[in-house]
C-alpha cells in the first residue's frame, strides 16, 4: 500500500476551501496535512468550518510557501483572487503539483485577464504551463499537467451543456445564450452587505452581471471556442436564486439546417456518446429534466435537453453543486487525474437529499 | 357618494382569490359581498383564508349563478380552469361584468386553445367579446368591456419586458427568448403531491414545460404578434424556484441592424416613452436591474434593460409578483378600469418588504 | 376634515423604520413629510427602501432636532440603541409626541439600563414621563402620554400570551418559561457578518441569548410583574429561524392549584374576556395554534393555548410579525392612542399569504 | 476479508429510507442487496430516489419476507406505521437481525402503545425481545440483539440533552420541559396536503401536537424515566420550522438545591464524562450553543448548555439531523453495535456545509 498522498488547502475557511476538506476525508488516497486560513490563523480547523468532523487536530496556519512546500506533496489554492499568481511560482519550483480554484491561471491571454479582472497578471509566463481543468473536456492534457486552473461554476454548467453541440457543429455558433441561476454561497463567505445579508436576499430573485459584463463570460467564450474551432461569442446572464447550493444553467441555441438528425432523441444519443466515459455527467431521459437538488453534494452534473420544434433551437438544462462539481469536487477529480488515482476516487457520494 | 360596486370571488379560497379579498379590502370604491369555494362550502372566510382581516361575515357559498347575479355587480372567476366557459354566458346574460383569471378566454382562436388545453371551448361565440386584460397594452378596448381575460401571469412579465422592442421594430422577432422563473404559488393550493411538496423543492431549481410545450406560449406569442404587427414565435421555459411569490423573466432578443440609436440609453428613454402613463411599470436606471422581493405584495412591474454590445442583443428583465401584477391586482386593475374607477384604485401599497 | 398630522421617521432605511413608511401610507390621517437615514443622506427614498411606492418625493436627511421639529407634528423614532435617550428631550421640549422604537425608554429605572445595556442612560429624569407602549395592557395611559416607549418584539410575543394568566393569579409566577423564535429581520438591517450570512444561517436553527442574558429579559419581567403585582422571574430562550419575518414565542406556567376551572375552555373564555376590545389580539378555538405565515404583515397577534392535564401546566402559544406587531404597527398602534385616531386606522391589512 | 453483511431496506423510497441507501454506501462492511417499495414497485432505485449515485442496478421490490430473508442478513424497517410489527416475526424466525425505524417496538407496554397509537399491537410478545436503539443511553443490550426499536426524532434530541441531568439526579424531575423545533422531512414524503404544502409553510413557523398529545411524548418519558429510576413526566411541544432538516430541542429544568456545584462549568464536565467514548455526541463548550447547520447530513448531536443563575433553572439545547441521528444514523449506528462493527462505521461524514 502506498503512503498517502499529502494534501494541503490554501483557504481553508472559505466555502470551497470548507468543501475540499469534507470531501477529502472521504479519499482513500490522500491525507490533509495542511490548511491554512489568514481569519482564523492559529484557531483549530473546527473554529473554521463548523460542520467538519475528520482532520480536527490540523490548526489553520499563515500561508508561507516554505512550510507549505515541506508539509505537503500536493496544494489546493482556494484563498482570495490574485494570490494563485504569487505563489505559484514557488511552490511548483518546490516541485508540488497545484489545483487553482481562483481565477488566475484560467485565461490564456492575459491581456484579457487584465481586461475583465482590472489587474496586471504577474504570472504570465506560466499561463501557458497551466492547464484547464475541465476533465469531460480535457482529460489528457491534466494528467501531465503540474498547474491546473479550476474552472468557475457557471462556466462548468455552461460548458458541458453545450459542448456537444458546438463539437458536432450542429449549431449556430453567434446564437448562444447562456442563462445561469445561482445559489448563494457562489459569493463566498467574506462578502458581507446588504447583496448577502439573509433578510434582502431570502425570498428573492435577481440578476447581476447583465449584459455580457460577468467574468465568467470570457472564460465561458474560450472554452466553447475551443471546442468549436472558431471564436464563438455568447450572451451569459447570472442570478441570484435564494438557494445556499447550486447552479442550474439554461442555455438556448439555434440548430443550423440539415438534414434530419436534429429530433431529442438523436440530440440524447449525441450526448449520451460525447460523454461516454466520463462519470460525473449524467443526461436525463428525454422529456426529463434536472434539478439542482439531485445533485447537491455530489460532483455529478445532470443535463436535460429539449428541441423546441416551433423555433428550431434546441434548450439544454445542466445541474450541477456549485461547490462540488463548480468547485472543490472538481478540483479534486483533477488532483484524482493528476496523481494517477481512479478518477472518481473521493467523489462518489449520493446528494443529500431531499 | 356613490354607493360601493359589489363584488364577487368565485373561487376565493384559491391564492388568486385569496389575493384578490386581500386587495379589495384596500380599495375605496368595491364591497366585497360573495365568495364560494367548493373545497369550504359552508365555511366562514377565515377557514379558507387563514390570513384575512377583512368580510370575516362572509360564508364560502357554493357557486349559484342566480345567487351570485343577485349579490353582485361584478364578478372575478378565481377559480379552476374550465369554470369561467360555463358560468360566463349566464353571468353576462343578467348584466354583471366579469373579469376572468382563468386561461379560458386568453386565446382568441378556439383551436389554439383545444391544441393546447385539450378540451372543447363551449363558449366560442363569446372570445369576440373577451378582452385580453393587459392594460399597459390594451387599455382603450379594456375600459368599455363586459368580460375581460386576465392574463397569465409569466405572459405579463415576458409581454411587458419586450413589448416596446416589438412596438419600435428594433428586434428580429425570430431571436425571442423568454427564460422565467416563477416561486411555488403559481402552482395554485389545490395541486399536491412530490412537485410541490416542501422537502422536495425547498433548497432546489428546476425547469418546467422545457421545450415550447407551457400552455403560457401560444399567449405570449398572440399579444406579442398583435404588437409587432407580424407573427412572432418564442422560445419560452419556466422554471421553479423555491420563493412563494415573484416571476422574473429574463428575455432576450437580437437588435436588427441600423444607423445608431441602440445603446442601453436610448433603449432607457424607449421604455420610459412607451410606459408613459402605465403607473404599474417603471423602468430601471440603466446598470440597475430589478429584483422580486421590491415588488412582492404590490402590482407594479419593474423592468431593467441592457444591450450586450459583443452580441449585439438586448437582455430586457421583468420582475413581478406573481399573484398581484400576474393575477388579482391585474384583474382589479382591470375592474378599475371597466367601472370608470381610478386606475391606481386599491393598488397603491407598497411592497411587503423585507 | 382635519388637515393630516404631520409624521417623521428618524432611522427610516432600517427595517423598523421601513415598514413605518409602508404603514404610514394606508392611514388616513397622517402624511409623511420628514425622513432621515445616516446611510442614505441626500438620497431619495426609494434608495433607501426600495419597495416603498409612496412618499417618493422625500429626500432622506441627516437628523436635525430644529429641521425635525419645523417638518413634524409627531416623530418615530427608529434609529440605533441610544440614540433616542439624546433626542427626546428636545423634541420634547419643542412639543412633539413621540414614539421611540428603541429600548432606550423601556426600563423603569435607570440601574437596571445599564446593567443590561452596558451604558450610562442621559436622561434618567425623562423615564418618568415615559409610558410603556403595550396598547392591550396600558391603553389609558399610552392616550394621554408624550413619550411612548415601543415594547421589544419578543416582550410583545410573551407579554401578550402570559398576561391574563397572571392577571388571573392562575399560574405559578416562578414557573414561568419563554421560548420564543424569531425570524432574521429581527436582528436588523446594518448588523452584517457570519451571524446574518445568508449561506450560514439558512437552512439551519439556533438560539441566542441562552440563559437568561438576551435583553429583552428585564423587560418581559417588569411587565408581567407590573400585570401580576408581584416580582416575576423569567427563563427566557429566543432563537434563530431563517425565515424573514415573525416571532412564534411558546410559553408554559403551572397552573396553581384551585377547584376546577383550570381547563382549555376556561382558560379560552378567560383570554377572550381578557382581550375583550383588543382588536388586535385574537385567541385561536381550543385545540387551534396559530403560525406566523398568518400574521405576516399585519399587526394581529394570535395567541392558541393548551392544558397538558398530565403535567398541570399551560401552553400559550402567541404569533405577531416582529416588524409589525413586534415595531412599527404597534408604534402607530401607539400613535392612534396618543393622537386620538381610531387603535386601529392604518393598521387593518390582511396577511400578505401565502 | 470477511464477505459484506447483506443488507435490506424496506421501505427504501421514503426519506428515513433513501438517507439509509446514502449512508450505507460509505460503510465498507456492508453491501445493499435488497429494497422494498409500494410505490416504486419494478422500477430502479434511481426513480425512487433521485440523488442516489450507487446501487443503480437494484429494482425496488414489493416486500416478501421469504424473499427479503433470502438475499439479507439483516434488514432495515423503514415503511409505515404498522408494517414492523406484521413482518417482524418472519424475519426473526428466519435469523435476520432488525432494525426497525417505526414506533412499532419502541414502547415496552403494549396498551401504552394502543393509547397513543390507536391500534392494537398484534406481536406483543416481541416486545420483550425489541431492545430501545440508542446507543448513547443503551450500548450494551444493543449489542445482542436482534430486533432493535430504533427512537424517534424528537426523542433522540430530547433525551440525549437530559439524560446526565437525570442521571446524576440533579433537576426536579417534575420540571422538564422540552421545545423542539423540527424540519419539513420529519413528516416524511408520502402525507400530502395543505400542511406540507410549500407555500402554505415557507416562510412560517407553527407548533403541532401541542399540550403533550404527540406521541413522542410517552416515549420521551419512558426513556428518561428508566434513567432517572423514577416515573418522569414532560411537557413535550414540537413545532415545525421552514427547513428541510434538522432538530433542535431546547430543554428546562429547574436544578434542586445542593451544595455548590451547579454551575454551567461544573454541569459541562458533567456531561463530558455521561458521554465519554460516545462519538456522536458532542458538548459544546460553555456559552457555545449548536445550530442545526453544523451537523446537517451527519450521525452528530451536539449538545450545548447554560445555568440560568436568576432562576435556577438549567437549560439544555441539542441539535441533530432528524434523518441521521434521527432516524437512518442511529439505525446504522445500531446494525454496527449489533453486528460488531466499528460503532463509527459509515457514519464519519462531514455536515453539508453550508
């Protein structure tokens, strides 16, 4: 039996950093040895995540590169925006394999970083060294990788809905919508305000980001070009669902003319090939849809589809755990790829449900 | 001073009737003097809406014709669909006006509406008489009708949000897509079972009638074609959120090709135009957008507006509640204006905020 | 007719002083013409509440005693903790009524303020002059009272279901247990952090202020032990449910011992005798319990009550919407008293239900 | 390596049934090989339970207890009210061990039962046999047994927070008192109506069975009575609050006098050493207090307690998830103690945070 792997969590405290550990402990692989946290620096792990009950004798340290390095073989980096760039360099110096759950690494020009994020990337020149860390999408390229960027929530939602559709060429590539609904621990448990404070939001529903202005946008369009072949341009829209889990995206496309070939059920057998293979995306029978509920907790995303005859545009419904599947299970399913375990390793629990 | 409009709720112990006793209270002008309930006959109001204050005399009657022409001068149909086609002809044989919540006279061709609510209309001769009750659309026609449809309540918001588009001809009719999101008490009190059970949809997002096939889209499509003048289809899907009250339908539409004039600004002083005199809907500064919880208990209709340059489309949002401006205070609204009442008449409260 | 008292909210963009503006606008003989919020200075309203559809012409100002006094016949006070203690004597001193929301003139004497409050009270001289604003117990002396001191939410809850049995002499005073659940915005608008983080707090239950250090504590005590004519001592637990509005408190006592008539039924005759002329009090039949949902949005309290024969010990049960009852509709319950209005103008809406 | 205990549920597609097909996925000493469901009969356990990820091969099966005997050695209860006590014989007599998570074992006197339940007992000759399933409180009879009672929801939360007061003999025992506050799936999925309805109890809280008529009640007190050596009686008032799930009971008892020794430090060691080597039960320290929250999705009760000094009354809140601890955990919990496993096995998982 080999030893465990040694697994630290950069930001531990956070919502996805709390979701690293949970599901971690349920790894038969790898043992958390490190976690750090600048709110709750030299607390207990408990004193951070109030529901944890595995690890409670880790206390939540200061980052420093150098005892990170030495405690650990493999790095989580969940913390605030803007730190992955400055401690990356060290730690893959220190030869340590790295899953970045911020936005650092995930844009490849970092003109366009600093476009959307309003800062200068520090790191360029490691952008090319990381990988994107979409598995259904790109799973060879992260079994070598050393650096992955973890994608964001809504764009896993979108990408796997309309991936196979753009792969196919089936599709008007200038008709993408993408309309994506959130539940609240998206935002993060360190803004506080009135946008997050129970009593404005609870019983509430409401858009932000509209109009082609959410950071997710260009990292939704670089994906699906990718895997279109050409530029493709989408409209995205966020919302604010008072819901703590969850994101459910529906995404509206014009199927370009052919012949025959474009009913549901050749769209579900498209589908159903595309994502042979992969684990974690499940479609729904035809006439059947998901809900974000089926999959809270759990690394699975669910898509629905539905060829709306009248208009010639086919109506793809992903369901996925924002903090599992659009976060920290997905990280560690790329960790899984990365170090050569079993891919589903860690990430087979069924939703807590209802 | 005239003596008060006596009133009727068939169907009160539903939430549309419940809502509409609820209102009434506050107008100056109506007595409340009939309500029947089929689930509650024989019952006082209380046992069927445990939140009233007001007509506490009142018994919950089973449905008379004779009696309710006895008793009132106006009628709201509150109850399930079907009902209205059988009870209207006898109700506006003995004078009384009537404004109808069901979907029962919304659909001015009889085979549109057997095709989408398979079942016979039996009263085809009197959807001439029936006026589609959108008063920021139909206002003229609504004020000298005897039966008055109210609409749907997804239809208002989707209707509202792209009608000055179809109006001023900047979109390309062939690109609608309205993506709503609807809370619980649309689904009605009556309806039980998994789908609306608590532990099931509490902390969930779910789409509904995926694919064109919600009975609200051929509605949509006939008062959005009576607006821009040409037939117009849409893609419409509804979805459900774990809230009690609010609609807030995220519609886009493709800008068609012209010299200027389609930025977010103009696009702002369009809707202020349109909406001119319409005191239930108010247009959003440009960068800000609605959110249900403003509106929630009131009939006013908030729209917020944004063009997406990259893709050269306009994402217009509606928000609205549901059961007031998408049911009882649209009705009244209607009432107010068939009785030469002020428009505004018991429908100036704010929002039940937070 | 009487020109329209003159009405001003200080602390206005509070949830306590939000839904003063949203009650205020159905009274008919009072005007609002003076607004202030630290927050919103120079704002419109409508920034500040953004559900509010009347009163749109106000600005929110900075408070001035001078302007405040020019601008208003009668002002609520509804700002932080101890802000009244410095206003109320100049506004006195120019002649307003006032009705301070706070607890800063809930306590008789003074020690007792600061031992539960941790701050000198500066005006001592003034908590003579001040009259507890719990219409059903002290309604002669709110009419021709200055200063009304607004009761605390859960003290309204508990006062309200305990009272005739004390009245009455039935139960043991040293019995006497509060449990009482409150719902999010109870805790305010400007309090933000991990205790009103909408991810931390929905979908989970807890208490607060556990053995008998919550301040409301003193307060029920010095009512029910004015109502009972002797030193009465509480245990009083609130907790919090994330739902927005409302306060369920569950009381029990021992019933003394005596010669019968000690059942449900006596006890329900007792409270509807008790409670008789209390329009806003109303006692569920034996064998009913009122839920929040009921009240929401009104200013009703619904009290249902139960004897356990096994155990001799009576259940009151009392539910009120902590913004309403438990603030602001209580507050101009008060007003109507001190003013001579009609207990009950502005104050007759139903429950916004579902 | 030993071959999995096989094991059976019936009743699969209720809550208590699927949360048992969620944990024993994780347990690695068992294999699920058998479940039952009227309502799912011949479809896959998907359908019945639609966030389960393992065991997707299973067809849920109407129950036979020959052929539940064939391919189980033990078997979980999880169906209606009364089905345990017909199909318990069967099952013994065929050596299967049981846990059953109904009420129909859990009172050792027959008419005790027929009292509160209203129906006859048709095995009470097994009574004796049943062994009352919590561990905290009962580890070794559990041990060799083989039909164990799993408890009740409330009875688990109320007794694990009481159970050292009485033990140690240090409260009045006439004093007890027990609010417990419940989420939305203790009422299980199958009884629909207004009750359950979502808009009818979102954004509402309520008590039920108040004035010691829930059937907890007996329960509670025959437990707590064979800790404390005598005959206690509660006053027991379950309410139901807007979350999916979750228990927290708030308990009071009036302390009796002694020597010194009372105070809340003095009562925090107390319970630290009543629940030494009990892994699921956790003491808060002193002025910490549980929520819900924190133990969401796990077998956890934590427990927290102050001295109210005014009153001399202790109070004690604890908190579990009514479908875990409160049902399919300690039936879990349970099969390991019977059938030597490790008392943690399968039952180690982290909350759903947040």
């Amino acid at each position: 039996m080999n030893p465990k792997l040694k697994v630290g969590i950069v930001g531990v405290s956070g919502y996805g950093g709390g979701e690293l550990a949970r599901l971690l402990a349920a790894h038969p692989d790898v043992e958390l040895t490190y976690v750090t946290s600048s709110t709750y620096t030299g607390q207990p792990l408990r004193a951070a995540l109030p529901g944890i009950t595995t690890s409670l004798e880790l206390t939540c340290e200061t980052f420093d590169a150098t005892i990170c390095a030495d405690h650990c073989d493999f790095v989580f980096l969940a913390g605030e925006a803007g730190l992955a760039m400055h401690v990356v360099p060290q730690l893959l110096e220190a030869g340590k394999k790295i899953v970045d759950l911020s936005a650092d690494f995930r844009l490849e020009d970092p003109n366009i970083y600093q476009e959307w994020y309003k800062a200068e990337h520090t790191a360029p020149h490691l952008l090319e060294d990381a990988v994107y860390g979409l598995p259904e999408i790109n799973r060879i390229a992260i079994e070598t990788a050393r650096l992955v960027a973890n994608p964001g929530c809504h764009v896993t939602a979108a990408v796997l809905a309309l991936a196979p559709l753009l792969d196919a060429k089936l599709v008007d590539t200038s008709s993408l919508i993408v309309n994506s609904l959130s539940g609240v621990s998206g935002a993060g448990r360190s803004k506080f305000g009135l946008d997050y404070h129970f009593a404005e939001i609870n019983e509430s529903i409401r858009p932000y980001g509209v109009g082609g202005v959410h950071r997710h946008t260009p990292e939704i369009e670089q994906t699906l070009s990718q895997i279109a072949g050409e530029p493709v341009t989408i409209s995205f829209t966020p919302h604010l669902v008072p819901v703590t889990r969850g994101i459910l995206a529906t995404t509206y496309a014009n199927l370009t003319p052919r012949d025959g070939g474009g009913g549901a059920s050749d769209l579900y057998e498209l589908y159903q090939d595309f994502y042979l293979g992969a684990w974690f995306v499940e479609i729904s029978e035809p006439g059947s849809f998901p809900a974000t509920k089926h999959v809270t907790g759990t690394n699975y995303c669910q898509i629905g589809l539905a060829v709306d005859e009248r208009t010639n545009r086919v109506v793809v419904i992903s369901a996925i755990d924002n903090l599992v599947k659009g976060a920290a299970g997905q990280a560690i399913q790329n960790m899984n790829l990365m170090c050569g375990f079993d891919e589903t390793a860690g990430l087979t629990l069924s939703a807590v449900w209802p």
